[in-house]
C-alpha cells in the first residue's frame, strides 16, 4: 500500500515571530511559576489579540511564538497590542520578574504544510525578532511598505542588515507605538505626541481658591484632548503630581509623555493673572511661556490662546476645522463659571448619594445664572444618573433617569458639539434600554474627542452593556494607558469587561486588586468565582452580596435572593438577553437560589 504524503502549498503571508526576553534566567529561577506566567499572559492578551487580527498561531516554542497572518496591518496590529498588554501587566510586577516579548515581523513567500509554515519567509521574521530590543517591534521593508499610514504608530529607519543564511540584505523598520516614550529625536517628528497639564499652583491668599486653579487646568486638559494629533493624559494621572516637587524628566518616564504644561493662578477679586509654560521634557527646555493678566470676563480668551499655542508648537501641522472645535465659549457669566468649577471639584470627590447632591446644587446654581450653559447640564445628567446608585430599597428609578435623559437633551441643545453632550445622551438612553440611540451618540462623542480616558472608561462600560465586549476591553485597556494612575473606578469596570467576555481568571486577578465591596461588584465577582470553579470563594462573595443588601432593604422583610438580584439587575443594561443571563446563572452557580425574574 502506497505511503500518503502530506501536501504542501505556498502562500504570501505576514509572518510573526516572538520570544520571551530572559526567558532561561526565568525558568531557573522558579520553572512552574514562569510556565504558568506564559499561559496568563497567552490567554489575557496574547490570544485576543491575534484572534482579533484574525491570525493562526502555528505553534508555540517554549519561549515564544509563530503567528500566521493574511495582512500586514493586522500582524503589526497584534504585535503592539501584544507590547501593550505586556507592559499594562507588567506594570506591577517587579523588574526581574517581568515577562516582556522581542517581535518580528516578515511579509514573504511561505510553505505550508501540515499545519506548520516553513521558508525563507519564516527565516527572516525569526532573524528580525533577534534584533528587536525587549519591547520592540521590528519589521522588514515588505511590511513597512503596506503599514505605512495605517497604523497607530511611526516607523524607525533602522538600515539595511544582514541576517544570518540569508542570501540579500533587509532594510529593518522599528515599529514605534504612539502611547510608546520617543527618543529626543523622534519627539520632534511624531506625528502623536504626547502632553500632560499638571495642576496649576494657586497663589491666591485663600487656599479655598485651589478649585478656581484646578478648574483652569483641567478645562486646558480638556480642550486639548479634543484634537485627534496628539495624546492628552488624564486629570487623575497628571493631578497627582500636586504639591510635590518631582524632575519633569521623571513625570516624562512615568507617564510616558514628552511634553509638559504648568502654570499658576492668582485671583484676586475680578482680576486673574495666569503664568503658563510649556515644557519639553527629554531637555527640560522651556519651549515658551506667557503671562496673562486679565479680567474674569476674559478667562476664556486664555484658555483658547494657550490651547492653540501648545498645539501649534508641538504638533506640526493643525487643521483649521480641528482649531474652530477647540474654540468653545462655555458661558459669558463668571458666577456660573465659578458655580460649574466648584461643582466638578466636589463631583470628583464625590463618592455617596450626599455628595451627589452637595455638586449637584453648584450646577444648579450655575444653569440658574446662564441657562444656556451646556455644560452644566451635562453633569446634571451625570449626578441623576449615578443617584439612582443610591436610591432606597424598592424606590422607582424612572423618574430620576427621565430626568437626566430631559437634561442630556437640554445640553445637546444648547451645543452639540461637545463629546460631553453626546456621552450624557448616550448613557441615558443605554439606561432606557435605547440601544440603538445610545450607540449612535457614543459613536459621536469618540469622533468629537478620543483622547479622553474618562470618557473612554464610559463607552468601554457601554459597549459592555451593548454586547461588544472584547471591544470594551480594548477601550479600557486604552483608557487605562493614557491615565495610568488611575481611580479604582477604572479597575472595576474593567473587572466586570473581563466577566462580561467570559474571561474569569482575568477578571479575579483586577478585582482581587481593587478592594471594591459595592453589592454589585460582589455579585460579579461571585458569579466569576463560580464560573472559574473556586466555589469557596464564590459563596463567600455570594453570602457578603445578600448580606450587604439584606441591610439596606431592612424594611423589606419579605424580599430575599430573587428581588435582590432583580435589583442588581436593574443597574446591569444588557442588550443582549444571554450577557443578562450568563450573570445570572453564575449566580446560581454560586449558591444563590433564584426564582422567576422579571
């Protein structure tokens, strides 16, 4: 009988080549805990990843892997969310522990043959990858050429080398990630700096002035996010350099930004005298700096003249349409102005239903003054929304949801082109279970402004809700990126993304880091226990979650598991009946017994 022979046919294809740095000092320094570090790493980023760009993982190589892909978009793609996500993990990780990948990419003629991919093509992605430094992607000309524009990230001229038994030299390309720290060199070029606005120092006699200074900062921070050239970090990030003396190329190192804006604020009555500069960090240069000195009425003037001024400088070219979205006058009265700071202040600080509503009087106060405040309205939405958090056992939330929606409405009205106004309307319809109207605004708010973190943390929770969870993962990841010294806000709704796209073991290790004992993050976290097979602690989280609601429904005797889950449920907006479902049974799993829900 005649042996059979595997086929073998050829193909063009993008091929992915990585290795762990360090990999044999790891495993002889503990053999079971780096094994067990690759496959989390695999199955938390890595897979997703190349599922997403729609690649095959040929095979695994002890200390690396072989990716297969039909576009070179989508293998540089996956190669940098791959970086990314190794260095979100490892961010807490200590240094010689960390597992952090080398990457090369190929696009060449290659054979395939049961199941493995073999040839020159493979040869030179495996010769790349040698050259690439720990969390670098290194690619050849051929791919260089098809990613080029297409990409979120610049290309390093690296020159031609030549690579062990291959016959020609190959013109080697770094792949440099936008949210990536730049040398000196490339800062200057990059098409995607990056920028942070630190508090602005009050120097006016009365401390209580500090939310006027801050207030100033954090609407620079936002106006300057709103253009698509360049990356803004975060007010929670930027913010927690406040009274702290710290070597602007250390800010730089831990944010990863090259571009610094700081200033100081002096009120005294009507009068503001502002002091701004802008900083490159790498050199520590002042780039320029300017001193207003000016009446209330015109703080707005300064705002737009700074925005435009750091822009131009750091950006080298700035299209009129992105300049006239810049300029927004929020309201010709200063007390509402002054009403709105102090507002945002306490809703930041704000972490129960009485907070709420102590910042829900300042904007009250201030679309009271100047009802065409758009603004203002916009966090009115934002207050009666989170309030409904706070409600009493069995109180209706429709009126108070109504009610944001009416004001989300009322600011969309008064302007349209704020990201703000479109994500208050976009939640507010997600509440109301208007799906389709709530991805339509969430779609315009991330076009109006996509550097936004805050922001961003929003539409991840609302795709969550909406059914696209690997998506809300990617946001989040994202968000957390440009706002790594984030609240632990952040942590949870990425907890609860991972759950949603049944990704446990993920979501245990971020809740295990949050600390959050809010009844509903306990109900996830149980459910994720369950499903992930560690019954004890899922009927522990189980037993806290009806104990915690127990107490607040103390006049609800009659009430038990079933309304308190159809309670939770009422603060979980699924589209999508089998997310609503999958929370549900892990429940069960958990050892909750659960009747009929409505």
């Amino acid at each position: 009988m005649a042996q059979s022979r595997t086929k073998s046919r050829r193909k063009l294809a993008a091929i992915l080549m990585a290795d762990v740095v360090g990999y044999s000092r790891l495993t002889g320094a503990d053999e079971i805990g780096t094994l067990a570090q690759f496959k989390r790493h695999m199955s938390e980023y890595i897979r997703p990843a190349i599922r997403r760009g729609h690649g095959r993982l040929v095979k695994t190589l002890g200390d690396g892997l072989l990716v297969e892909f039909d576009s070179a978009v989508d293998a540089v793609n996956c190669a940098l969310a791959v970086q990314e996500g190794a260095a979100i993990r490892n961010h807490s990780v200590a240094p010689d522990h960390q597992m952090r990948f080398r990457i090369g990419i190929n696009l060449g003629d290659v054979v395939l043959e049961g199941g493995d991919v073999l040839g020159d093509g493979v040869n030179v992605a495996a010769r790349l990858q040698t050259l690439a430094e720990p969390g670098d992607v290194v690619v050849s000309q051929s791919i260089a050429q098809h990613v080029t524009g297409k990409i979120a990230g610049a290309l390093e001229d690296l020159g031609e080398h030549v690579l062990k038994n291959i016959a020609k030299p190959v013109q080697v390309f770094r792949i440099v990630a936008s949210h990536k720290p730049m040398t000196t060199k490339q800062t200057e070029t990059s098409p995607t700096p990056a920028v942070a606005i630190l508090p602005f120092v009050n120097l006016s006699n009365d401390p209580e002035q500090s939310y006027f200074s801050d207030g100033i900062a954090e609407d620079m921070l936002t106006e300057l996010s709103r253009f698509r050239t360049i990356s803004v970090i975060a007010r929670n990030s930027s913010f927690v350099y406040r009274d702290k003396s710290v070597d602007v190329k250390q800010i730089a190192k831990e944010l990863s930004i090259q571009f610094l804006v700081e200033g100081s604020v002096r009120k005294i009555g009507q009068r503001v005298r502002i002091t701004v500069q802008l900083i490159h960090a790498e050199s520590r240069r002042h780039v320029w700096a300017e001193k207003y000195d000016v009446e209330l009425s015109d703080i707005f003037s300064v705002q737009d003249d700074v925005t435009r001024r750091v822009v131009a400088t750091i950006v080298p070219k700035i299209e009129t349409e992105e300049l006239e979205i810049a300029r927004r006058q929020p309201t010709a009265h200063m007390r509402a102005y002054d009403c709105y700071l102090r507002g945002k202040a306490k809703y930041h600080a704000a972490t129960d239903g009485p907070s709420k509503l102590e910042a829900r009087r300042y904007f009250e106060e201030a679309t009271e003054i100047d009802p065409e405040f758009a603004r203002a309205y916009c966090y009115l939405a934002a207050i009666d929304n989170s309030l409904t958090l706070f409600s009493a056992a069995g109180t209706s939330l429709a009126p108070l949801r109504e009610q944001a929606k009416q004001f989300a409405l009322k600011a969309a009205s008064l302007d349209d082109s704020d990201p703000l106004t479109h994500l208050s309307l976009a939640w507010s319809h997600l509440w109301r279970r208007e799906f389709d109207a709530a991805r339509r605004h969430l779609d315009i708010a991330t076009r109006l402004n996509p550097n936004d973190a805050d922001r961003a943390m929003d539409r991840g929770t609302t795709l969550m809700y909406l059914g696209e969870t690997d998506a809300a993962v990617d946001v989040m990841l994202a968000a957390i990126r440009l706002n790594p010294f984030h609240p632990k806000s952040y942590s949870v709704d990425l907890a609860e993304a991972y759950f949603a796209a049944h990704r446990y073991d993920d979501m245990i290790r971020v809740a295990e880091q949050t600390g959050d004992t809010s009844p509903k993050f306990m109900a996830w976290k149980a459910a994720a226990y369950a499903y992930a097979g560690r019954m004890d602690d899922a009927r522990h989280w189980a037993e806290r979650f009806i104990a915690d609601v127990r107490a607040l429904w103390a006049g609800e005797a009659s009430a038990g598991p079933t309304q308190y889950v159809e309670w939770l449920l009422s603060f979980c907006p699924f589209r999508r009946p089998e997310d609503r479902e999958h929370l549900v049974h892990g429940l069960r799993l958990a050892g909750l017994t659960i009747g009929s829900l409505r």
